[in-house]
C-alpha cells in the first residue's frame, strides 16, 4: 500500500474495522513509514481524548446566572409603560424655565461639539473593526467554550505522555549522571549519562525497552515523551532492546536520525567520528535530509560525518564485497565498483545491490535491476522504468519482497 492508500484507512484501521488482509497492510506500511506513523499517532490520540470527554459540558460556573439576569432586566423595560405627560398647568412658567435651559445648551455646545468629535476620532483609531451591534455574545461564548474545552484536555493529555525520568541501573563501576556521580539512579530530559573506563550501565525506556550502555559512552536524554522519545549518542556504544512491537525511540548520530523499528540492535561512535550500526533482530530505519536507508538483520552501516549514510552490508558478506562497498563509499570508486560488488553478491546480498541504485548512474541501475531481478524478481507494481528513474516507493516496495524472503 502506498502512503495515500494508508491515510485512507486510517480512521478505519484505529476504529479496528478493517478486515485481516487490509490491517495487515497498514501495519506493515505503519512499520516504515514515519509520515503515515505520525498521522496514526495523531488520529489515535484524538480518539482517546474525544473517549474521555464527558458526554455533556458544564458552563462556567454563575454564567447562566448573569445571562439569565442580564435578560430578565431587559424584559422589565420593553415591558415598562412610558411615564405619562403631566399636564401644563403655568405656560409662562415653563416658557420662562425653556429659557433657561436653552441659554445653558447654548453655552455648552461647543464643548460639546468638540468632545464628540474627539470621542469619534479616538474610538475610529483604537477600534476601527468595533463590531456592530446585534451580535450575540452569549451564543458565541458558549459556541467556543467545547473548543477551549477540548484544547485544555489535549494540553493535559499531552502533558501526562510525559516519561521523564528514566530509571539507571548501574551495572559496574560508577555511573556519572549530568555531572554527579550515581545521583539517584535516574535521568531526566535534558540531563547526559557517562560512563567511563570502568563502568557499564542500562536506562530503562518506558513501554520500550531498555538501553545497555558499554564503558566510556556520553549520551543525552533529549525527550522523554510516550512516542516521542529521543536520545543523542556522543560517543561510545549502546545496545537496544525492545519490549514492544512498535517501540517510539530515536537516537540522534550528528545530523542524521536511527529510527527503532523494533528488534535488537548495537550503535557504536569513535573517535574519528565514524558511527557504526548492527541490527542483530528486525531492521531500524536512517534518515538524513531526503535520503531514507533501511537496515536489515545482519547488516551493517556507517555514518561519517554524521550524515554521509553508507551502503548496507550482511556481516558475513565476503571480504571482496565488503572492500568494493568501501571504495564505492569512501574512495571515490563510485561506478568502478558497481562490477565488482555484483560480482561478488550472493542471493543473500540483494538488499546491498538494492541499496546502490539510488546512488549511482542510470546506466549502472539498469544493471545492478538485472542482476537483483535474476534472485528476486520485482513485484507487482514495481516496474523496471520506476527503479531506474529512483522511485522512492518502489524501491521500498521491492525492499519488502526481498526482506521477507531472506
């Protein structure tokens, strides 16, 4: 299924009415696909919350009350008879208080005058949109009142995804803790764990699994969120282990992201820079920029730099194979290589073939399509044209036949 199909079937799939064959497709694409992955998130979690609102909203306490008075009062005066005219009983009185009265009006006029037009000047400038009047403010505020509701318990329920800290266990020597030596056993976003010549630790990740961490490692707890936990590696080596099937761990190396997807897998980082990666179970995805590598079981990679992504490898690959990779990355080989790597492939190679075409010419694709096409032919949808021309999908499409085989 390609990214439109899921997106889809997403509401379908959290409300678990899609059928077996159809919810197995989306999770297997779920299992790749970081952008679909983050919109199931986004779906699920608006489902909970919408789950824990309670089925009536209470107003605001002593709103109704003021409404309530705020009518009742301009009932009483439509309803209020108009004062009847007294009858004239003295006209040269009231000719005499007229007077009277007008000559006050005359001499405050232009006071006046002037303070309405200052008033309507000063009210133009501070309020040029003022709405007119009509509009009910009392229907208003109970239309947005669900809406401030609904933001206020997202806040909270993202709030309460919070996992800080982390438990520490110390396995051997002295673990330093931001600075401290064995403080409390625990970390915190935000805060770094050292061990050093001597000393070995694990952090537990909840509902993920839990870190090994060799001696002389720095890491850095960069959120510790339900589904969005982060963590950067400085130097060193850790191991990862899952608990879940669809674990939310990532681990910054330089500029570029490994992704758990579930499984085993060691990340080490030297002091030349150079990151290397083994997945021992399952695969783990890499990421920089717009270059996406998929890494299988028993496969290798580097990064150096903390972006260059290296070709995938099998750990028991030939020595041949494994030299030419080199070259083809970090020697400048580039095409002159491409022979000799599939000369030295075996079926169990494929995925390392598969991996060279978006890094190589187009002539050089057309072979290296033959060669993987003779071990495991392309599958539905995946058209030769498509690989050559670097088709994302297709290639991850293709990636999937030959993973599943192996």
């Amino acid at each position: 299924m390609n990214c439109e199909e899921v997106k889809i079937s997403l509401h379908d799939f959290v409300d678990e009415t899609l059928d077996g064959f159809m919810k197995r497709e989306v999770e297997t694409h779920l299992r790749t696909c970081d952008n679909c992955f983050n919109e199931y998130k986004k779906i699920r979690n608006f489902f909970d919350i919408l789950k824990n609102l309670p089925y009536t909203i209470e107003p605001p306490k002593g709103i109704v009350e003021s409404f309530s008075a705020e009518l009742l009062n301009r009932s009483l005066k439509e309803e209020m008879p108009e004062s009847p005219i007294p009858p004239v009983t003295n006209l040269k009185k009231l000719k005499k208080e007229q007077a009277k009265q007008e000559k006050k009006l005359r001499k405050s006029r232009g006071a006046n005058r002037k303070s309405m037009i200052s008033r309507t000047i000063m009210v133009s400038r501070i309020s040029p949109s003022l709405p007119s009047a009509g509009i009910n403010w009392n229907k208003i505020l109970l239309t947005l009142l669900p809406i401030v509701l609904l933001a206020v318990a997202y806040f909270i329920y993202d709030f309460q995804k919070n996992n800080s800290p982390w438990k520490v266990i110390t396995k051997k020597g002295t673990v330093v803790i931001n600075g401290v030596e064995n403080y409390s056993e625990k970390i915190r976003q935000g805060e770094s764990l050292l061990t050093e010549d001597s000393s070995r630790a694990a952090v537990l990740v909840p509902s993920v699994g839990n870190i090994d961490i060799e001696e002389n490692s720095l890491l850095f707890l960069e959120k510790a969120k339900d589904g969005n936990n982060r963590i950067r590696l400085q130097k060193g080596t850790i191991k990862v282990v899952n608990f879940v099937y669809m674990p939310d761990l990532s681990i910054d190396i330089g500029n570029c992201v490994v992704i758990d997807r579930s499984g085993q897998f060691s990340l080490s980082m030297d002091e030349n820079n150079i990151a290397k990666i083994f997945v021992e179970f399952g695969f783990v995805e890499i990421q920089h920029d717009n270059q996406t590598v998929y890494l299988n079981e028993a496969y290798n990679c580097e990064i150096r730099d903390g972006y260059k992504i290296g070709t995938p490898y099998r750990s028991d690959a030939s020595e041949n194979l494994k030299e030419e990779v080199r070259n083809f990355d970090n020697n400048g080989a580039g095409d002159n290589s491409i022979e000799k790597i599939i000369e030295s492939a075996t079926p169990k190679d494929m995925l390392t073939l598969l991996e060279l075409i978006p890094r190589t010419s187009k002539l050089k694709r057309q072979v290296l399509f033959q060669a993987i096409a003779n071990n495991f032919p392309p599958p539905e949808n995946v058209t030769r044209a498509g690989i050559i021309n670097g088709d994302s999908n297709m290639l991850y499409l293709w990636w999937q036949e030959i993973e599943w085989q192996l």
